[in-house]
C-alpha cells in the first residue's frame, strides 16, 4: 500500500513537473523567403530540442511591427533591430507610446544588410542618379510595417524626397514579401529591389540567378544620415552573389545586427534555459544560416538597443562571466 502510495506521489510529481516546463512559445521572425524567418526557425529547433520541455513556433512578421507584438504579449519572441529597438523603447517614430514590456534573451546576432539592386542592364549606377536626380524606376519594396520599409523612407528623407514626389515624377512602387520581390524582379515587373536581409540573402541569391543583377552601393549622404538612427555602414563582401554582374566588388551598404525580444512577463526560468540552449549549442546554432557564423558568447549582450536582458537570459550571462 505505502509502495503504491509512493508511486503515485512520485507520477503526480512528474507530471506536475512535466507541466511547469512544458510551454509552447510563438516567435514573430520576417517575411517568408527571408534569413529571420529561416533563422527564426533554426533557433527555434534548437530551443525546441534542447530546452527541455519549451516548445517554439516562429510565425512571419517585420522589424517595426515585432516589437509592437512582443511588448503586447501577442507574441512572447520576436526579432528585433537596435535602431527600432530604441524607438521602441523610447515611444519615437514609428511608435506611439514607450514600449516598457520588452526584454532581451540575446543580441549581436546576424548582420542584416540593405540591398539595392538594379537590373544589369539598367543605365543606373549609383543610389544619387535615383534619388536626386530621380530617373525614374519601377521598384520593389516590402510593405509599410517591416523595417526595410521604415529605413527606405529614411533615405528618401535624406535626399529630401518622399512617395509622393517620387510618384509624381513617374515611379512605381510594389509592395510584396522577399520571395514576391524576388519573382517580381524575375519576371522583369520591376525594375530594382530595395531590401534588408542577411547575407547571402535567399530571395537576392533567387533573383541574381531568374535575371542578371548589379548592386548598387548606399550613398555617403545616405549613410550619414542613417547613422542618427543607430544604423551603421558595411560591406556586401565579394562573391556574395556569384552571379551578380558586380559580384566581384565589395559593396557599401547600411547593416544593423539582430536581437532576440522577449516578453518580460516570459518566466525567468523561460528565459534561462532559452538563452542556455542557443548558447551551449553554437556549433549547431552557427549551421543555421552564414551570418551566424561569426557569432560568439560575448556577442550576446552587445547591440540591444537599450532593451534590458531578460532577468532569466542575464543570469545565465552572469553564471557564464559575459557580465558580472
């Protein structure tokens, strides 16, 4: 009897401890055909594999509207850029209110680069010739809430400029998801691209191979600009995209790195055992996607863009001596 009792003691202890573990947690990455999304899901498999009992489904989202939805509780994961991270948390352009709910599990992750692409055979070279001088272009962008949308209207600004001029002076403008911007392109509907994606990005290397491209490489005036915005110059290395007309050149570009947000009312211990598995994993976590290959421990603290750590993500930093 005392033997079955213990027994029973025991599986009621299990499986209570079964469900406080257990959880499932949704991850708002980027556009479908895009390196969030396929980095989201990545991590996710880790989370999912080594977290013990945390299960993570990544759904498609954008860099303006991420941090909107975590800080809601709509979703518990986002991605995250540190330029809109500080607007967020700040309650600046583009958001209307101070967005205290957002935490960190890590940051410094994988650069995103800007793309601005052309046809190869386009008389365009340079970003000046489009947006100062206005020769007109048949362009695709993604759609307004996603980050690249928000930085494309920055550089407009910097060349003083706006949708509406640029209308007026004949451009079109698509708006679609990485993968319709690519066939979009492909399929010669457009005339250039204006993306943001990790290198080398999918739906860039798709494009370069359905129809010749060339790079165009950010203006100094657009850089400086963007640079009030936390958002630094870099380069596209050479060979990216093999296939580019201009693929063996370097090109200058905007790049801003990625942060993981997280819901701060997302269980201490949640957030622990989420930053361990992606930390003591990192020969599987750097397979994931290139840009994730110069990723290291140390890197996770940096470039948060004012959002605290998670409690449960900064303790296991403290235990690892990243911070003290």
């Amino acid at each position: 009897m005392k033997k079955l009792l213990f027994l029973t003691i025991l599986v009621s202890l299990i499986l209570v401890t079964s469900l406080v573990y257990a959880q499932t947690l949704t991850w708002t990455a980027g556009g479908v055909g895009g390196g969030w999304y396929t980095i989201a899901g990545g991590i996710s498999n880790i989370i999912n594999e080594k977290s013990g009992g945390i299960t993570v489904k990544v759904i498609p989202g954008g860099g303006t509207v991420n941090p909107r939805l975590v800080d809601k509780g709509d979703c518990e994961l986002g991605w995250g850029l540190p330029f809109l991270n500080v607007a967020a948390w700040n309650g600046e352009d583009p958001y209307d209110k101070k967005h205290s709910n957002l935490r960190a599990i890590a940051g410094g992750m994988s650069l995103n680069f800007f793309h601005f692409y052309v046809a190869a055979d386009s008389p365009i070279k340079t970003m000046d010739e489009v947006f100062k001088q206005k020769k007109t272009l048949r362009m695709a962008i993604s759609p307004a809430g996603t980050s690249d949308e928000w930085v494309f209207r920055k550089v407009l600004a910097a060349y003083k400029t706006d949708y509406k001029e640029l209308e007026a002076a004949g451009f079109k403008f698509f708006r679609g998801s990485y993968a319709e911007q690519a066939s979009q392109f492909k399929d010669k509907n457009v005339d250039s691209v204006f993306t943001f994606l990790a290198t080398p990005g999918a739906a860039v290397t798709e494009a370069s191979i359905g129809r010749p491209l060339r790079l165009i490489h950010f203006s100094p005036e657009a850089l400086q600009s963007l640079k009030q915005y936390g958002i630094e110059s870099g380069k596209i290395v050479a060979g990216t995209y093999p296939k580019a007309a201009n693929a063996n050149e370097d090109v200058t570009t905007a790049i801003a790195g990625s942060v993981i947000l997280v819901n701060k009312d997302v269980a201490d211990d949640a957030a622990y055992r989420m930053a361990k598995a992606i930390h003591e994993n990192l020969d599987q976590f750097r397979k994931i996607h290139g840009s994730l290959v110069p990723y290291q421990l140390k890197d996770g603290v940096t470039g948060l863009g004012l959002i605290p750590l998670h409690p449960g993500a900064e303790k296991y930093f403290k235990e690892k001596g990243v911070i003290k």
